[in-house]
C-alpha cells in the first residue's frame, strides 16, 4: 500500500509540475476585464434571430462575412477557400476559390471584390472570379499573419486588419484555434492596415489592438470603425491620424464583425457570450498559462448565442438581435440586402441566415 500512495505522490507532483512550467506558446499579459454587465439594458435578452430562415451552403461552413454583388446577388465567404454566389432561385455557384481561408469580403464599385484571406493576406477577385494577390506583407517587410475584415474608403484605399501579428492562422491551427491563443495572451499586437491601390503599398494605419477584427469606412468617409475583440469594444479612427477612440464598450460578449446598414449605422456580430472564467484571469497570467496546458475538452470554448446589433455612429445601441437558444450561433455579423431583409453570418455554421425586415 505504500508503494501504490508513493507512486501516486510521485504521479500528482508531475501533474503539477507539467501543469506549472510545460512550455506554452503564449506569454499572457495582465489586464483589467470590464465587469460584465451581461444581457440587460441595451443588450436585453429577446428572440428575434429565432424567425431566421435558413439557406443550406450544400456541404460548405462557416460563412463568416457576406457582400452584395454588381450582380445584386448576395456573395459569401466559405472555410474551404471558396467565395459563394446564391442566385435568385437559391442555387448556390462558385464565384472564386482563393486556395486560401477567406473571412472578410467587400466589392468596390467597379465590382471587383476585396477579400481578407487569414492565410494569405490581402487579395482581389475581378468579375470574372479571378483572384489576385495584393499584399502578403506591408511596406517594410512586416508579414501579414490574419488578413480577418476589409473595406474600401472613396479614394480606393483598402483597409483591412492583421487580428494577430502574433499567431498566424494557417501556422497555428486555423482561424478559431489562432484567435484562442490571442485572446489568452492579449498582447496587443494587432493592427489595421492600409493599401494603396495606386502604389500597391500597405502601411500601417492603427495598432495596439487586442485581436483587431471588423473594420468599416464611415458613409462620410472620415473614420474607420474597427472591432477590438480582445477587450469587448469598437474603435473610431479618424482617417486624418489623429487618435481613435472608442466609441462602445463593455460589449456581453466578443464581438467580431461590423458592416455598414444603408442608412449610416453599423451591424456588429458578437460570436460569443464573455468567459466569467477568462475574465476573473485577466489579471492572473500564470493560471491562463496553466489552462492552456489543460486538455482542450477542458478549456473553455465558445458558446452557442446568436447575437447581432445595430448601434450608431456615435456607439449608441439601436437594436440587437438575438437567439438564446443558439440554434443559429457564433454569429459574426448582419448584412443589409437590397429588399431590405438581412443575411446573417456566422463564424462555423453551415447556412446562411436570412431575416425578414421587422420593427423592432
């Protein structure tokens, strides 16, 4: 018997000497998580996603941004690399392949389309679904790692962000598995970037950003507004440099996305609930270390909550829309379509979400 509580001691003192000091990829830095006010005031619990209806992608997953067409037609971005049209009888084609993981999407008026591609940076596909390659670096050599979002100011420049300069997609799992390691560190290193069509140069716009993720051009023109998933919040960045601000914070959960709505405000997907675990850590980098050293069945994983709203250009909250049950998850985010309903996106599911338009 004390042999079998020796080896049992010897057996508990390397569980705890694995769960101490195994190296671990990611160097976690304290913060301060804003209390979570959770679902109520502006973010008050309602049922409106349940009235989606659904459009099967035939086989495809996780349609992370979607964009209309010159065409009209709505277009979506897929986990395979592909780049889908829906067409009026609800059939779905190939537009483009981008032999890649493209997330956000954006057509200019000239109808070329802007593709963020998490593995290969920023590219162009023309009308014909030719796709093009415009920036895997910046101007001074730095790698772009996590193309994520893009939109396109009237001057032709394209903005788009890096999420991670930190971990690569492609080099650390896909695009969930990268931005779990990013969060858990939350070293700010993301970034927005800016490419200059005329010169076919990207500089850096905006960085210092705990997982930089949606991006969107004002209708003014003057600011970009950027998704800070890390810390729960949405940037205001004046094109002229001077510095952002933030203008909505303490969001319920991690938001991802944000699109322009035809009439000046934003639609801005929040894929998950916050973490109560994570949040009670951030200021405990050695336990973030020791979770990531847990078996992933242990870790914590994101939950199913289908959640997007729609706020102003000041950050008010106008309306959200959400489905607690989960049925329609990890939502990313809302595009208007031209009869007024609204495609819903999501970062794994294997349809797209269509809502008729409704009063709130």
């Amino acid at each position: 018997m004390k042999k079998v509580f020796t080896l049992l001691g010897i057996a508990l003192l390397a569980l705890l000497a694995y769960l101490a000091f195994w190296p671990v990829s990611v160097a976690p830095v304290a913060w301060e998580a804003p209390p979570d006010q959770g679902y109520t005031g502006d973010f008050a619990v309602n049922d409106r996603l349940t009235a989606l209806k659904i459009v099967e992608l035939e086989g495809r997953s996780g349609p992370e941004d979607a964009d209309i067409g010159p065409d009209g037609l709505v277009h979506v971005a897929t986990h395979n690399g592909e780049i889908l049209r829906i067409e009026e009888n609800g059939a779905i084609t190939v537009f483009a392949q981008t032999g890649g993981r493209p997330l956000g999407i954006e057509f200019d008026d000239s109808g070329t389309l802007y593709v963020a591609d998490a593995y290969r940076g920023l590219l162009s596909v023309d009308r014909g679904g030719k796709v093009t390659l415009l920036a895997e670096t910046t101007k001074d050599g730095s790698p772009i790692l996590y193309a994520d979002d893009v939109d396109i100011a009237a001057d032709g420049s394209v903005y788009f962000s890096d999420a991670s300069t930190r971990f690569g997609a492609q080099d650390n799992g896909g695009t969930l598995a990268a931005s779990v390691l990013d969060l858990v560190e939350h070293s700010s290193n993301g970034r927005i970037l800016k490419y200059d069509p005329a010169a076919g140069e990207t500089t850096v716009f905006a960085d210092g950003l705990n997982f930089a993720n949606g991006v969107a051009v004002d209708d003014a023109n003057s600011a970009v507004f950027v998704v800070e998933t890390g810390n729960y919040r949405v940037w205001r960045f004046p094109m002229d440099g001077s510095a952002g601000t933030v203008v909505l914070e303490n969001l319920p959960g991690f938001p991802d996305n944000i699109n322009n709505a035809p009439d000046g405000t934003f639609w801005v997907g929040l894929v998950s609930p916050r973490n109560p675990v994570m949040d009670q850590l951030a200021n405990s980098p050695f336990l973030r270390r020791v979770i990531m050293r847990l078996p992933d069945a242990m870790k914590p994983a994101p939950l199913r909550y289908g959640f997007v709203l729609r706020m102003d250009a000041s950050g008010k909250v106008l309306e959200t829309l959400q489905d607690p049950a989960g049925d329609y998850a990890l939502t990313t985010g809302a595009v208007t379509l031209p009869d007024g309903r609204i495609a819903v996106t999501s970062l794994t599911e294997p349809r797209l979400g269509i809502l008729d338009a409704a009063p709130r």
